[in-house]
C-alpha cells in the first residue's frame, strides 16, 4: 500500500508570529551607544603566533608579545570583529590576555598562575568556558561565538580529569546542563530529552526527540543514546528547543553535538591514564585511557589515536550473584587531519565503542540494592561509524560531510513470569534485538562577510531499524514482534540573518524535505507491508538586540516534525500514526559577567500529535498518538568568578509539560508528560589553588531532581525523583602527573531514580531503580 501525505508544517499562528516578529524588527529604534569599530577579521587556523601576526596586519594595529608565545594551535577566526573580540578568542584558555596600552595598542601578557587556565590533557588548546564570547559553537552548522546565537545554547567543556576519564559520559553532561533529562535503565539503555519533550519513558520504535550528533554527522535516528565516552572530548554542545530548520524530522527537543579534538599537524602529544573505581557495598573496577597526536608531515597532516576501557563495578545483589550489574566499556577512535592547501582541509575519522552490562540494575523494593534470584538479563550497546568531512574557510566556507553508524542494541529480560500469554510452555528469556543504520550526508556554503551572514545546504538521510523480539524456553523458541523500517529524507535547509537597525539583528531559516518510508510488520494473520511519506517545510525565525557588546536578549520562533510511525489496532492490522509537529516561542538573555556568564530563558511549546510508546499488558510496547501537548518553561544558569581562585556555576529549571488533549481513549488522572522532573536546581563551587607551588583544585556539586512520573497511563504510571545528587572533586598537578580523585553519590542517597525494568513483570511486580552507592574513583595521569 502507498499512502502520501502533504504538508506545509501547521502553520496560521506560524507564519504569522514570524511576519510579526518581522514586522516589529524593521521598526525597532536604534540605540545611542556606540560599540568598539568592527572589521572584517579572516585569520585561518594556525599557531598562536602567526595567528597574532595576521591579526596585526590585517586590523593595522600594534600587538606586543612579552617573551615567547606557546606553539598552541588557534581555531580560524572569521566574521565582523573588533580587535578585542579577536584577541579573546585567539588566547582564550591559552594562559595569556592582551591588554590595551594605548588607542591603536596591545600587549600580551601571561595570567597569574593562580588565575591561568589547567591544559588540556594532551596539550593543545583549551576553550575558555567561562566567556561565552570565546566560546565557537558549530551545533549551528557553521562557526559562532555563543554571545551572539540567539538560540538558547549550553556548551559543555570537559575537565581535564573528564577528557581522560572513561567513566565520562552522557550523565555527566545532563547533570550540568539545565533542561537535560534522562531515563535510567542503565548505561547505553536510556532516552535523553530537552525542555520538557519527552514522549515516553520506554524504548520503544519512535524517532528519538533528541538528535545525536558527533562532530556534524548524524550519529544516531531511532535508537537510545550509545553513551558515547567524552574521551578526548573538546566540548559538547547542547542546542534546546527545536531544530527543525536545521536538522530535519526528529530534532523535536534539540540536539547534542558531541565535539572531539582534532588532529594537530604541528606538534606531537600524549597522554597516559590508570584508574580505579570503588563502591560502597559493591564491587571494584580498573580503567585506562591512552591519546596520541602524531604528525605525519609537519605543519600538513596528522594522525589523532583514541583508546580507553573501563570495567564498572557492579552494586546490584541477584540472588547469589553480587554485584550482577558490572559493566564493562572499550572504545577506540582514529582521526587523520591533511590540510590540502589553499584553505582545503580533509578530516577521515572512525569511532568504535563496545558497551556491556552484565545484568539489570532494578529492584522489588524502595532503597533495596538486593533482590530475589533471577536470570541474568544482559544488555549490549556496539557501535561503529566512520566520517569524512572535506572543507574550506574563508570569505565563502564549503563543507562537505558524509557518515555512516551501524549500531546494534540487544536485551534480555527474565520471562519465567509475566509471558505465559504468549503460549509458549514455560519460557525463559525474552529476546530484544535491534539493528540501526544511519547514512548521513550533507553539502553545507556559508559566508559570515559583509551586512548579511548566510547558510545553505543540501540533505540525505537515509536510516534503518530492525527489531526482533522472541521468546525462547529450554528446547523452543517463538517470534513476537519483527518490525523493519527504512526512512529517507531528502531536503534543502538555509538561514540568512541580517542587521535590521544598529543593535538589532534579525536570522530566518527554513527546512523544505520530503521523507519517504517504507515498513513491513508481524502482525496476527502474518507480514503486512507499508510505503508512505511527507513533504512539508519547518521555519525558524529570531530577533536578537545587543543593548551593550556583553549582553544579548533574544525572541525565536522555531519548529520541528516527527514522521508518523505505525500501531498495530485492535483487529490485528496495522494503521498509520500521525506525525509530530511541535511549534515553540521562546526568549533568552545571555549576559556576560566578566569572564562569567548568566543565561536565562523562558518558552512555550505547542506539540500537535504526540507519538508515545505505551507498555501494553502484554509486556510489549507499541506506539500511539497521545494528543496534543503544552510545555511551558523558565531556566536560569549563572556561571561566575568569585575572586581568589573560587568559581560559582548554578542552575535552575522549572517546567509545566501536560497533556492538554487526550486522544489515548483512556481516563488520566494525571496529565503531566512522562519522564521530566517538574523542577531541578543545581549549584557547584570550587577553587584553584597552590600546594606548595603544586597546582590545585577542590569542586563541590549538589543537584536536586524535582518530581517526575512514568506514565501516562494510570495502571502503569508510577512516581520517580525527589532526590538529591552530590559530588566532590579534587585535582592535584606534581611532579609531571595529574592526580584525580572523585567521590560521587555524596550523601548515600538510595531514592528511586527510575520506576521500570522488566516489562513482562511490570504487571505484577512494583520496580524501583535506586540510585548507585556512594563511590569513590581515583586517577593518575601523564603527558608527554
């Protein structure tokens, strides 16, 4: 059968907020402040030193240097600049600032040692994580300084200690970003969300809400997060709210953009690191990691090497099994960096990560770690992916990226209970086998010169799913469930933006595609086959004013659809869903303080159709349309310098997610959308300090995760969070090591961080996730 459907995303209210932003943009006053000259700054990437030299040629202007400058390598720097705002960028995190000394005249001048950044582990170039006008982002799929993205943006840098450290993963990264939640079945099992829109809490056959993106290739479609390590980790970039206009169907609630190092032509480095890792009441683990930047023609081409392994210790008792829920992490990277010349640079890159948990880590009763014997229910997360990416910079930036990810995700569950009506006699196991491809391929031309900063591209995607469920007893096995898809979505995104008025600026985008489906799916009387697909267009439109250089308030608009999957109806056949459109207002202040910073937001969300994954009392999921959704929203970060080496980082965030439209034919109790917690507020402080002219540091991080549910559904909805995160940090640098120690789960908290973990038992059985013991983790590290 072949069903098309066509349309222009929804849209009265749509367009018409976008024409009135418009409208009230080209009739906005200008400001009297004056600004700093701006000039056409085209620096490529180089060493800090001809990166200074440039810039002095080019702004006509007198930059001294006191003594010699560190062979660090500097990101390129193009755009409408002024001389400081150049400078910052080029020595942010380097050790050194310039200062003014006169009107056409600065000096650089080395940062306190008590003051001075920590390098990164393998010596290259750390980003300023305070200073968001230093801070490149490149989720917006070309180069901006997060101080001037009208968007809201939370950039994750790594610690030194985190780049190393295999334990370092997609958790780390919520914890500190305001708006990011996840689900807790377990390490390479779990949804991410952002701001409040989240479908479900089950892994069920849905596109994900969230795009998954490393170094601008779509890393993941359909599948849960592989918790890809941050190993050698540059930053991570979390985009909140939805992308449509940029990333196409699925990117409802952002996107992650996962940013690794680039191999460096110009100097070799390494680094070397052991750990160990100890739980209270629980098991012991060992990890190491190993980086190497080696220049294979210097100043022309390199080879970047990634290799890490961690065995995490288990604190789950099953029956007579301690510890059953050990897991074990080995993940390997490889990049080659050739500059070709004439601006044209070549990156090949492949990634591999291997993730295995011995068992579940679920429990029969609050604040329990132990439970009655069972059968082991293993999970495996293997993924691979390879990527090339072939680009120039200069007046006009052509980037050509192509990537590939087979990623293969299986479990199993104990069916001694719960699978009788199946009718197989006396099962055993229940078998979830999932196999994800994705093909991602895209042709970016941008250019930030002159009064207009513009984007175009060209998009393909094309991404496959195949899900196997079966049911095997001591001497027979039966299919349950096999459901493959293939999606293909061609389509043609752009986004220019424009000075309206002095200090007033005004960006539009837009995403016209067609997505094509193709599905066959078990159902009663056999294998039915589905093609069906859609065509339609997803805008965005901001307003940005910059009363001052350091501040920036912001009014976007932006939208986002999900393609329709499929739900097998009551008499056996199966039927179409209806795709996601999600519609979201929003507005931010970004406020530079010193070399801190202060963002806060508020929105509204408008989710027309919304796909869920539903436990059925079968123990299966499948997905239904729920209704129609309101998210409303307010969060607040603060990141600042308190003086003598102290640093303040908080946060908070407050969300009303509900179900304003029931179409799930069942009575709801309770409206509110599954998974996210109704408020979270975090807070972190820590100091740089001296031991005896040894550098040091101390962080203490406290985060409360407010309320959240299960479920929509009553006799499945359970309640989940109130509880309290705490975490203490220290580093020590001595005698050429890097010495790291860690205590996470502070407090010993046991709350229960998520109600599921074993659907056929669900019916039957009340399930509690409790949260890990307290652990403690120690690291030494060594550079080279």
């Amino acid at each position: 059968m072949d069903r098309r459907r066509f349309a222009i995303f929804r849209g009265s209210w749509a367009f018409g907020l976008t024409a009135a932003i418009t409208a009230i943009a080209w009739n906005c006053p200008p400001a009297d402040a004056r600004e700093p000259a701006r000039q056409t700054i085209d620096i490529p990437a180089a060493t800090l030193a001809r990166a200074i030299d440039q810039l002095s040629r080019e702004a006509g202007v007198s930059i001294g240097i006191e003594g010699r400058l560190p062979n660090l390598r500097t990101p390129a720097i193009h755009g409408q600049l002024t001389v400081d705002q150049a400078l910052a960028r080029l020595l942010a995190g380097t050790g050194y600032v310039a200062r003014r000394v006169g009107g056409n005249a600065w000096r650089i001048e080395r940062v306190p040692v008590s003051n001075a950044p920590h390098p990164p582990p393998d010596g290259s170039k750390p980003q300023d994580s305070n200073d968001p006008a230093t801070i490149i982002v490149t989720a917006t799929k070309r180069e901006a300084p997060l101080a001037n993205l009208p968007l809201a943006v939370s950039v994750f840098i790594p610690s030194a200690s985190d780049g190393v450290d295999p334990a370092s993963d997609t958790a780390r990264v919520a914890a500190a970003v305001d708006g990011f939640s996840m689900t807790g079945l377990g390490p390479g099992r779990n949804r991410m969300f952002l701001r409040g829109i989240a479908d479900s809490a089950f892994n069920g056959e849905s596109q994900s809400t969230v795009a998954i993106v490393l170094d601008g290739s779509r890393l993941t479609y359909s599948a849960p997060d592989p918790d890809l390590r941050l190993v050698d980790v540059e930053r991570a970039e979390v985009i909140k709210g939805p992308q449509g206009s940029l990333y196409g169907t699925g990117a409802l609630g952002g996107t992650y953009h996962i940013v690794t190092r680039r191999a460096d032509p110009e100097s070799f480095t390494a680094s070397m690191t052991g750990g160990a890792t100890l739980v209270s009441g629980g098991g012991t683990g060992l990890s190491a990691s190993a980086i190497v930047n080696l220049p294979l023609a210097q100043g022309s081409a390199a080879l970047r090497l990634v290799g890490y392994r961690a065995d995490e210790p288990g604190w789950i008792e099953t029956g007579t099994r301690r510890n059953a829920n050990r897991t074990r992490v080995e993940g390997a990277r490889a990049a080659l960096g050739v500059e070709l010349g004439d601006r044209w640079r070549l990156d090949l890159s492949g990634v591999v990560q291997f993730l295995g948990s011995r068992d579940s880590q679920y429990v029969y009763a609050p604040g329990a770690r132990s439970r009655a014997a069972q059968r082991p229910e293993p999970h495996d997360n293997d993924l691979r992916h390879i990527a090339a990416r072939l680009a120039r910079e200069g007046d006009v930036t052509v980037e050509l990226v192509s990537g590939m990810t087979w990623h293969e995700v299986g479990d199993q569950l104990d069916a001694t209970m719960g699978a009788g009506q199946f009718g197989l006699a006396d099962p055993l196991i229940l078998s979830d086998d999932r196999q994800y491809r994705v093909l991602d391929n895209e042709l970016r031309i941008s250019s930030d010169r002159g009064p207009i900063r513009w984007l175009v591209g060209l998009s393909y995607v094309r991404a496959s799913q195949d899900f196997v469920a079966s049911l095997a007893s001591a001497n027979a096995a039966l299919l349950i469930d096999d459901d493959r898809r293939t999606t293909s979505d061609l389509a043609l995104f752009g986004d220019v933006g424009f000075a309206l008025a002095p200090r007033f600026s005004l960006d539009v985008g837009g995403r016209a595609f067609h997505t094509r489906v193709s599905e066959s799916r078990l159902v009663p009387v056999g294998t039915e086959y589905e093609r069906f697909g859609r065509t339609g267009f997803t805008p965005s439109v901001a307003l940005s004013w910059h009363p001052r250089s350091d501040r920036l308030i912001y009014l976007r608009y932006g939208s986002a659809v999900r393609q329709g999957g499929s739900d097998i109806n009551p008499a056996g056949e199966l039927q179409l869903l209806k795709g996601d459109e999600l519609q979201t207002l929003e507005a931010g202040w970004r406020q530079q303080l010193g070399s801190g910073q202060l963002d806060a937001g508020l929105w509204y969300s408008r989710w027309d159709h919304i796909q869920s994954d539903l436990l059925e009392s079968d123990g299966l999921i499948e997905t239904r349309n729920a209704g129609q959704g309101r998210i409303v929203g307010a969060e607040v970060s603060l990141s600042v310098p308190l003086g003598r080496g102290w640093k303040l980082e908080s946060g908070a965030n407050l969300v009303s997610a509900r179900l304003v439209r029931n179409n799930l034919g069942i009575a709801l109790d309770d409206r509110r959308l599954p998974v996210v917690p109704s408020y979270v507020v975090r807070t972190a402080i820590s100091r740089d300090f001296e031991i005896a002219g040894a550098e040091a540091s101390l962080a203490l991080r406290l985060r409360y995760v407010g309320p959240s549910r299960l479920s929509f559904d009553p006799l499945v909805d359970r309640p989940m969070g109130n509880l309290i995160e705490g975490g203490l940090e220290g580093h020590l640098k001595v005698a050429g090591l890097d010495l790291t120690a860690r205590v996470e789960n502070l407090f010993g908290e046991d709350e229960d961080s998520f109600a599921f973990g074993n659907s056929l038992r669900f019916a039957t059985m009340r399930q509690y996730t409790p949260m890990a013991p307290r652990q403690f983790s120690i690291a030494l590290s060594k550079h080279f």
